[in-house]
C-alpha cells in the first residue's frame, strides 16, 4: 500500500520494507521470550500496516545529518513506532473505535484492562529501546512523550468547546502530533553527531511536516477518506475541534453561525452534506488546505542548511506525500 | 502515619520524608513548567501518601551496596514511585475502583480518557528520571516493566479460574508484585558499583519481600484492614484468586469444596464470615502466614553477604514492618 504512496520512490518503500522487518522481529522475539498474548495483541497492531513515518523521518533525518551506521539509529526509529501505536490503543479506548485501519481495536477484541495494559507494555518497550542512547536523548523521548500527555488533556477540555482559537489549536497539535515528529528528527540529527543548532534546523522541519500532517488529517476526516479506515466525519462526532470547523465558526455569523454551531453540536452523517457547505461557504476547507502548504513549504525550507543529499531528496518526497493525501 | 508504622526507626521516616519532598517538588516544577492539570492529578495521587516502601528500599539498597552520594540514586527511587503510581491509576481504571487510601480514584473523577492519559504521563515522567542512568540500568527498568503487564494480562485471565495452581500464583506474583521490588534493588547495588553477583543479592532480597508483601496484602483483604483503603473482601468480589482462596480450593472437598467454589464465585459481603470459616477450616490463612515468614526470612538470607551497618539494620526492619503489617 505504502508502496503506491510514495510514488515512485523505490529507497523509501525499501526502508519502510526494513522498518516493518524490524519491527516483526522484535515481536517475533517477545513472544518467545514469554511475552506472549501481549506482544501478540500489540503486534497486531503494530504490523496491521502503516506508513512508518515517524520511523522513516528519523532514519533519513539521522542520514541528511550526516550518519552512516543505520544500526546507530533503528532503536530510536522501532522506539518512535512502538510509542505511537502505545498512543493509538490508548486513543481507540478513549475515542470508543470499533476499527483502525479496518482492524478491530484492542479494547473491543479483549476488553479494556487488557488494551490499557497493552498500551502500557508498548509504552515501556519504547522506552526500553530508546534506554541505548545517551541521557539527552531519552529526555527528548521522555518529554515529547509528556507533552503529548498535556495535549491529549488539553485537547479533551476542548470537546465541543465552540470558542476553541486557532492558537489553541495549534497549541495541541503541536503536543499531540508535531512534536513527536520534532523531537525524532531533533534527536535522529543529534545520535548522527550534529550541532545543537543544525539538529534544531531538523527538529523544525519535523514540526512543520507534523501540523500539516494533522491538518491533512482534518481535512481527509472531512472527505472520508477511505484510507482513514474510520467513517467520514468521526472527528465532528466525537466532538474534536479540527481547524475546518474552528475556522468556519470564526468566519460565519448570522444565521449559518447558529446552525453551524447546532450541527457541530449534534452531529450525524445525514448532516453531512448541509456541514461542508456551511464550511465551503467560509471557504474553511480551501483556507486548510492553504495552510498545508505553508507549513509543508516551511518544513522544507529548514533543509536549506543541509547540502543536497538522496536523504534530502527523500525527505522532500515525504513532504510531497503528506501534501497529496489531501488531493 | 508511616512514622507509627515503621515504628522506632526515624531516620527510615526521615527518608520517608525526603522522598516525600522530592516528589512535590517534582510535582511543582512540571506545574509551573505548563503540565498543568495533569501534573496536577497525578500529584493528587502520588501525593496522597504511601509508605514509599520502593523508593526506601532502593535508597537503602545504594547504601548497603556501598553508595554514599544520595543524589546518584534518588531518580531511580523517584522513577519507581512514578511508575509505581503509573499502574495503581490503570490498575483502579481496570478495577472500577472507586477510591483508593480513602481518596477518590482519577477515572471516578475526570473520567476515563484523562485517567489513561494521567497513567501514561507517569508512566514517561518515570522513565524519564530513569533516563539518567546507563543502558544496563535502563533496560532492568524497561524489563519490569514489561513483565508487570505481562502478569497482568496472566491475572486477568485467572479472574474466578478456581484450578489456578500455587505456581501460577507466583508466577503473576513475581511478575506484579516483585519483579519491581527485586529490579529497584538489582539496579540501586550496581548503580552503587558492586559486582552483578553481590547485586543479584539484593535482588534475591528484594523478591522475597515482595512476594511476603502480595501475601500480606492477600491476608488484608480477607480480614478487612482498613489501611487498604478499599472494602474488605474487595479481592474476592473481583475474582482475583489470591493464595488463601487457592490454599482453600486445593485442600478441601466434598460438600465444602463445592459451597467454597459457589462463594467465591459470587461473593458478597454478606457472605464474609462463612468464606473465612471455610477458610479457616483448611488453615488457609494460618498457611499464607507461615509462607509471609518463610519469605521474608529468606529475604534477610540475602543480606548475610553484607556486613551490618545502618543500611542493613533499616532493610530488616523493613522486612520486620512487613511482617507485622499482617499482625
């Protein structure tokens, strides 16, 4: 799947291939060290497929900075993973999902204690592999992995909160969803030896990449997107303030704002249609989109100070891929 | 309150009372650096009291193993506590507990969602603090960690399994309960420089207690102590088969071993004093006591490869608290 993703890119799809080998093996290798219904649990998470992303950025991030030895960063990539799908088992609980990825969740296969212990061990495996690495970086890991915390409390205060800014907004995302892509980049450029300051130059390029990554997002839950593997318009249901709806609520008055506000309020998919209109009328969708650019030309940008390189090259391909989800 | 219950020992209090003030000011200083409420909640309960009996014990094994700068060891003390509290707030989660030492639990009050995240945010901040240390120390942290949930998972599918043997008893024991105790102590003697052998020891020691603290612990839910801060018979009404109710199972039959089976399956409170009949009938209770000594005696074995000191004195007192907590 992935492979058609990244277009013609056969480097990236062959170090997706690499990750997911990794990423089997050490399941694979728990499950006979006596891990077993666990890792096997988590495991079917975590090799149900996905893009590796996160893992991919920090393996080209740890490239373009200049590493050689890919064994010196894997552990830090297979952490980066391992950590984000702790995430997702511990969201399908919170958000009551049925399916990921057209997979049934954790917590409706084997109940919630055993889905909020499966989390926990995925958590602690990623701690685990990112325990080789100097103190420096476990504090990157450690406090990406906090900040999230914070977001992911902040964003819950903000359910169907309608006065909700775009500050606030992107306060949480930044927590929630850029920072984890920051923080790898950051400490991918550090393990291959860089300066504070040039790694910091990786660190705002993976947080540009990870707002219009959540900004794709929204917009994709608004097109139902079928590679979502969750119906359209989950994140209105569940009361999520994305930038869309922020950004029409700002825009509209009158009349469309009180029954704007209403739908958003009591949503269901019949609403579907009467919503995008609302927000097409204040051009909500258009002025995401836009955003997406912006943040994804900035991501690349902060690449100016690296000389051109196939990592380079690759890292522009995956802004590219973030940028064609949406279209 | 720990003060009374560790008896003479002040500097053991006084101990108790540094730890206390390092997790408060830990507590503060994510407060004030934008942790805000979730810092704040878990503070609630890491702060709600607790015998700090992993932190003691770690800050006395560093001592014993010939450690003398306190500041080298106080993060792993803190990490055990952090994580400690970690699995207290998604064990309460699993349990549908309500309240704990007499305060309300976090899922009672914010709800779910925020009670997974509060966990996973203690879970990071411990390894964290944890991240201070070499790999070797880190990976022991990860490693019980990991074993914690994997005796979980163990547990939870012997909920009301009435064939659950004395093995796997300790199986799950080791992993839930021990595994913590003896790791905290392992890494505090190689922090402090012995040999992995004379480490091992204190290992040795810190499992032994742990398993003679589960059985106390089973002990107290059957007679109802109200230190545990929860319902006595709490145990029994979750299905958790704790070693008496095994002990019972196992040795007796005919009509009593039918009518044992039908209450242990559903228990209430009314039915209190005709289970521990029943279980004083096959000496159950009077059994798991001899085991408690048998334990904690071969935990103090392990300290006769360190000469007496301070340190030493402290840890057998600890295990004399342990002893008496059932008493």
């Amino acid at each position: 799947m992935a492979g058609i993703e990244f277009g013609a890119s056969d480097r990236l799809e062959s170090m997706r291939l690499l990750v997911d080998a990794e990423l089997e093996a050490l399941i694979e290798n728990e499950i006979e060290s006596g891990s077993g219904q666990v890792a096997e649990l988590c495991g079917s998470v975590l090799l149900a497929g996905g893009k590796r992303l996160r893992p991919l950025l920090i393996l080209l991030a740890h490239e373009i900075a200049g590493g050689t030895d890919i064994e010196e960063i894997m552990p830090l990539a297979l952490a980066s993973e391992m950590i984000h799908t702790a995430t997702l088992v511990h969201d399908d609980i919170n958000d009551e999902a049925s399916h990921r990825r057209g997979v049934e969740t954790i917590h409706s296969r084997v109940g919630l204690p055993k889905a909020v212990i499966a989390g926990d061990w995925l958590f602690t495996k990623g701690f685990g592999l990112g325990g080789c690495y100097e103190e420096n970086i476990v504090r990157i890991l450690a406090q990406y992995c906090a900040d999230l915390a914070v977001s992911e409390f902040e964003q819950l205060d903000h359910v169907l909160d309608l006065t909700t800014s775009p500050e606030d907004y992107l306060r949480i995302v930044r927590g929630k969803t850029a920072g984890p892509f920051g923080a790898g980049c950051y400490a991918a450029g550090l393990v291959a030896g860089l300066s504070d300051e040039r790694a910091y130059s990786l660190k705002q390029f993976g947080m540009e990449l990870g707002i219009a990554f959540q900004l794709v997002d929204d917009l994709l839950d608004l097109r139902g997107d079928e590679r979502m593997g969750k119906p359209r318009g989950a994140d209105v249901i569940e009361g999520k303030m994305t930038l869309p709806l922020i950004h029409a609520l700002t825009l509209s008055h009158g009349k469309q704002r009180v029954r704007l506000a209403e739908l958003i309020e009591d949503f269901s998919d019949e609403d579907f249609d009467e919503l995008m209109d609302l927000l097409n009328r204040s051009d909500s969708m258009k002025y995401t989109e836009i955003l997406v650019k912006t943040h994804l030309e900035r991501a690349v940008t902060n690449l100016n100070a690296f000389v051109d390189s196939d990592a380079k090259k690759h890292m522009v391909s995956i802004t590219d891929y973030v940028m064609n989800r949406h279209m």
